[in-house]
C-alpha cells in the first residue's frame, strides 16, 4: 500500500490498473486545518476516462455475476482485513484532508472495516425464497439477481465509511461498480480502493474516476451502460440526478439533507440530553447528515437546558483534530466555513439571539484553517432561515415549546425527515412521538446522529428518496428479484 507523500497524485483505478487521466490535469486537496498543506493530488479526469472506466465494469458484469456471491463474500473479507491493517493511516489522512478529528476518524474507518465484514457475511445468505405454488406438481420460488453495473456518488463528509456502505453491498450482491467521491475527500478515498485493489478482485469489478461533479458525476447519471445510481449529497444534485436517472427508467437512490430535531420534554434527564445535544450537533463539526441542529424544549426547563448547554459548549475544544484533546476540528473547507459564517449572519438579521460561539479562533497556528467555534442561538422561530435550512456546520437553534404536541409540530415543521430524537421518561411521551414523528431514524434518549450498520439507513420527506441503505435493507436496491416457476 503506498503511504502518503504529500505531492503524491492519487490515479484513477480503472480494469485494475492505476492510470492516468487523459486530462493530465490534476486537482488539490488541502487540509482544512492549514490551507497551505497539501495533502495530496487526485487528477481532473475527462469523460474519455469515464468511458475506459464504464466500459471495464460493462465488460466485468457477467463473470462477476456468474462467480457466486459465496465467492464474491470471501473477496470482501480479504478487503475488510486490508482496511483494518491500513486504518491508522487512512484515518490520519482522512483527519488531515477533511478535518474531522483522529478519534473519529478512526472510528469510521473502523466502522468501514465493520461494514465490509457485515456484506462479506452476506455471500453466504439467502437470496431467494421458495413460494408454495397452487400446482403441487411445480416448484414457485425468488432468486434476486444483481442490477448490473452501479454507478456510485459520495459527498466528503464520511469519505470512508459512506463509500463503503455502498461499494460493499454492491459488489457482494454481484454488480460491477464505478465509484466517482468527491474531490474535497478523494485522497482518502483512494486509500480506500487501494485495499480493494490489494484483495484481488478480477479485472473492471471496481472502477474509481475522480474529477468535478460536473464532468465525472454528471457522466455517470447520463451513462447509458449504467443500470442505477446510489447517490449521497445535497438536495440540488440529487435532483439532476433523479431526473437522468427516472429519465432512462432506471433505479436511483438518493440520500440527501437533513434539518433533525431533539426534544427535551420537561421530565427528561437534562445531564444526558444537553450531552447528546453537544455530541450530535459538534461531533464532525456538525458536517453529519444526521446532525442535531434544532432543539426544542418545554418551557419549564428551558433555562435550565440553556444554561447547561451553554457552559458545556463553552467547554469544547476546537483545534487540530490530530492534537490530542481537541473535540472538535476545522471546518472541511473553505465555503463549508464561510457557509456557516454567512448563518451565523443570517440569524442575527432574522433577530435570533446568539448565546456563544460563531467566532473564529484567532492564535497565530489556526489563521490558515477553517476554524470556527461552535454556535447556539435562542430566540428562534421555527420559520427562520437558521431553523428551516441544512447549514451543516457547528449552529444549533434552541426553541421553546409549550407541551409535547408544540414540539412534535414543530420538529415536523420541515421539509426534511431524516432523523429525530427526543429525551423524555415518560413512555406515554416517547409512544406519542414515535407516532408522529415523520423522520427515517427515530431516536429515544439518544442522540440524533447515531447510526447501526446492521439496519436500514434512510430518511423521509425530502432527505431521501429510493430504498433503504446498509443492513439487509440494501439488498432491495442493489438486486432485482426474478420469481421463478418450475413445472416437474
Ligand atoms: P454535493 O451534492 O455537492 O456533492 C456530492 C457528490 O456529487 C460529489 O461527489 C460531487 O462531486 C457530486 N456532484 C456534483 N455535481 C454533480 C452533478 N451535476 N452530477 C453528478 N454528481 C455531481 O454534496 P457535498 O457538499 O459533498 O455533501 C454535503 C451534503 O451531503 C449535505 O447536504 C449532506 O446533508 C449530504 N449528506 C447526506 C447524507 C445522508 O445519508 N442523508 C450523508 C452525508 C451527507
């Protein structure tokens, strides 16, 4: 495996052989802790490499089909214990190129490793049922085929574990891929492939093409070779997306935004609450999908929340995630923190009042990243900009809420549904909000951000459109189903 050297260009993987782009152009990639530092160069591919790349996954279809998925499983083992074996240096680049902190990123390395092993497992499980026939002479069962070849977009915000979690499903359930990550977080993306190389898949089952959106990304929702698209990222290009895609009939998946709610109801353990508020909206910087960005709480105990979640935010340490004891890392890039600068703006316009945060930090090491502190603003009407739209960075909006029936509307008072969380100990309370909530992952004394790679991933509303992903739930989407019927 090749290790990082800081001027190194990553290629594009493409019939198993790293090559050079036709473009001979090639691309940055800095560290948000430190714009000067460059982490390492991914190439601005052309459409003329997208083809080779589509052409090799076309071409590696069948065979791979006809492998078996028993097989198929063992490939992802070898992966899954390459990964591991690399983890310290793929989460250390991974920390260095989008700023997450080292913990973390090992975590999610960690949980990539986790992943790959899960859908090895799944070589070795059903995939059909047998169906009693109303003809006692035949035999009626299903066997799920795979969709052919995948094209695969990922945004930068989890460039290992995201990849993965639909690489991994794909290629077990026997459709060749073509995988294009965004180029913020392509370095460690590469890295990612490079064990996929190293396990020994054959020839065009994996191909990896990096460039913009528009040339790469857009290639690949037009491709008329390819059968369906996985796709995570924001809303406006998941909606290109879902144009090209319904446009030639074909299966698309999108995952997309969010806007999640906590509610802390008057009973609840306000220790655990304001502690899993701070680690679902701060972790990551707040660049999850997932992240906790509106908290409503019932009257009685708002000031008591706010003070608490005040002083605990005031306690976070922001700096260079590679640092030990820093909790929270720069933002990933450059508009991702003037994004969040321009928020902070917005709900001071919109007259929100903001209670800390916001700033960035002034010693001499962070003047050339991309750090801010983290933000919480009260005063806050669920119609404002800063409580309606994903600004995915560090801000939370804190609103008041009379009763449980208040706050469920107002959690609800979105376009988004993806997650949603509540803190209470009633259970009248959280069988009410389980009800009524609309999000995809419903979240009880816990935070909104977690996630399991065992169940199904996925949102409602605006935030996702298309089957579920991870967990058996991702068989749905990467395989059709023929049912057979068999006359003795
Ligand atoms: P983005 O939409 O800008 O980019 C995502 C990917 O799409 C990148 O690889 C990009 O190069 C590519 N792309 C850009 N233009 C394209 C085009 N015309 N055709 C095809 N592909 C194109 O998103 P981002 O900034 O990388 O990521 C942040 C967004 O991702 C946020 O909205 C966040 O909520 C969302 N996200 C969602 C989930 C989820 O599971 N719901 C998880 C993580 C991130």
């Amino acid at each position: 495996m090749q290790t990082v050297l800081k001027e190194k260009t990553f290629k594009n993987y493409i019939n198993n052989e790293w090559v050079e782009s036709t473009s001979y152009e090639v691309i940055r990639s800095i560290s948000p802790m430190n714009k000067e530092e460059i982490v390492g160069y991914v190439q601005k591919s052309s459409r003329e490499d997208l083809e080779k790349g589509v052409q090799a996954a076309y071409k590696a279809k069948k065979s791979w089909r006809k492998m078996g998925q028993a097989k198929r499983g063992e490939l992802l083992f070898r992966a899954a214990d390459i990964l591991e074996e690399n983890l310290e240096d793929i989460a250390e680049t991974m920390t260095r190129e989008m700023g997450k902190t080292l913990p973390e990123a090992k975590g999610e390395t960690a949980r990539g490793v986790a992943i790959l092993r899960y859908y090895a497992g799944e070589g070795m499980r059903s995939d059909g049922d047998v169906i009693p026939s109303s003809d006692q002479a035949a035999l009626l069962f299903t066997r799920r085929t795979p969709v052919g070849v995948v094209g695969v977009i990922t945004p930068w915000n989890f460039p290992v574990a995201i990849p993965i979690w639909k690489i991994a499903p794909a290629l077990v359930y026997g459709n060749t891929v073509v995988f294009k990550p965004a180029t913020e977080a392509a370095v460690t993306a590469a890295k990612v492939i490079e064990c996929f190389a190293e396990a020994g898949f054959p020839e065009g089952v994996i191909n990896f093409i990096t460039g913009s959106g528009a040339v790469i990304g857009q290639g690949i929702i037009d491709h008329p070779l390819l059968n369906a698209i996985t796709f995570t990222g924001s809303e406006s290009v998941g909606e290109v997306v879902a144009r090209s895609a319904s446009a030639r009939g074909i299966k698309y998946q999108l995952e997309m935004g969010g806007k999640n709610p906590v509610i802390v109801t008057k009973d609840a353990d306000l220790h655990a609450a304001v502690d899993a508020v701070i680690n679902g909206a701060f972790r990551s910087t707040g660049q999850k999908c997932t992240a906790t960005s509106r908290v409503i709480v019932e009257s009685p105990i708002f000031d008591e929340f706010r003070d608490k979640l005040v002083e605990a935010t005031r306690r976070i340490k922001v700096g260079n995630g590679l640092e030990e004891g820093i909790w929270m890392g720069p933002c990933a890039s450059e508009s991702q923190l003037n994004t969040v600068r321009n928020y902070i703006e917005i709900g001071k316009s919109e007259g929100a009042k903001l209670l800390i945060g916001g700033e960035l930090l002034e010693a001499k090491k962070y003047e050339k990243g991309f750090y801010i502190t983290p933000a919480i603003f009260e005063n806050v009407k669920s119609n404002m900009r800063i409580a309606q739209e994903e600004i995915f960075g560090p801000v939370i909006v804190l609103i008041k809420s009379e009763d449980l029936e208040e706050a469920i509307e107002i959690a609800n008072y979105t376009k988004y549904g993806l997650s949603a969380s509540i803190f209470t100990t009633k259970i009248s309370s959280l069988l009410e909000f389980i009800d009524e909530i609309d999000a995809g992952l419903v979240r009880i004394n816990a935070e909104s951000a977690g996630v399991e790679l065992q169940a199904p991933f996925g949102g409602m509303k605006a935030s996702s459109v298309g089957s579920r992903e991870q967990g058996e739930a991702a068989k749905e989407f990467y395989t059709s189903i023929k049912t057979i019927f068999i006359k003795g």
